[in-house]
C-alpha cells in the first residue's frame, strides 16, 4: 500500500502483490492492444459515449479521439508495469506518476468490475460473502480478491497523494 514520504507516494509490494497487479496490468494492455469492439462492456465502459443519446455524434468523436485515449491508458498501463518491481520491492511516484498510476488502477478496476459484475463496494462485499459461503477456493473468490486488492490500492494512493 502507498504512504506520503515528503514530496513522494510509496508504495511497498511484497511479491505476491507485485505479480498480483503485474498481471492485471498486462491483461489490461493486452484487450487496449486489440481491435477494440465498443459492444463489448468492458470496451465500452472504458471508452464510454460521449453522447449517449446520439451515437452517431459518438462515433464521429470517437474517431478524433479514441486513438489518443487508447495511447494514454497504453502509456500509463506500461509506465505501471515498468515502475513495479517484479519481484516486489518499493515504488516512489511524483505526484504527476501518481496520478497516471490512478488512472490505470482506475481503467483496471473498471474493466474488471464489469466482467464480475461489481457496481458498488456494496455489490462486491455482497458477492465476496456469497462466493466465499458456495466455494471458497473458487476462480470468483479469486477474482473478487483481486478487485478488492486493487480498490484498497487505489485508496491507499489517494491517501497518499491527499497528504
């Protein structure tokens, strides 16, 4: 988790965590590195309508701008996976990489909160009590863990970059 030391974020990772978010990051580079179908949830929550009651304003605006969007979560997914130390160890983020760093545990979250269903930290408390009950060992319960790992990093960044 993150902390403020001076003018810093940083953030610690045993090795478990670091490989934990090392993954999620390289699935997230890999559905941006693909052809992007905007009738897929995930597709479309990350890159959401702008004019949801208009989707041919949507999509002329969409083709001015989806490629820059794209790069950017691109470059924030990869500028993750190189401050991560893959064995774990500390990360030091300025605030400015603090700030890409939210963002793509933000583009994380979302992506994975939608292929769980997760709208609220209600609906995943409610999930994570129900799958552990049915199968604790299960992939769900998995999946769920890691959605609640990258919320708590998420906060705990926020905290830091707050002060």
């Amino acid at each position: 988790m993150f902390m403020r030391e001076g003018d810093v974020c940083v953030g610690r990772f045993d090795q478990s965590g670091a490989a934990v978010l090392q993954q999620v990051m390289i699935e997230v580079v890999a559905l941006l590195s693909e052809q992007l179908d905007h009738d897929h949830p995930v597709v479309a929550r990350l890159f959401p309508d702008v004019y949801r009651d208009d989707p041919d304003a949507s999509a002329d605006l969409r083709r001015y701008i989806e490629a820059d969007l794209r790069s950017a979560k691109l470059d924030q997914a990869g500028a993750m996976l190189a401050d991560l130390p893959p064995d774990g160890g500390e990360v030091r983020l300025d605030d400015e990489q603090a700030e890409a760093w939210l963002r793509g545990l933000t583009d994380a979250r979302l992506a994975l909160g939608m292929q769980l269903g997760i709208r609220d930290e209600t609906d995943l408390v409610d999930e994570m009590d129900e799958a552990v009950l049915h199968d604790p060992v299960s992939v769900r319960v998995a999946q769920l863990s890691v959605y609640a790992y990258l919320s708590e990093l998420q906060e705990s960044l926020v905290d830091a970059l707050m002060g």
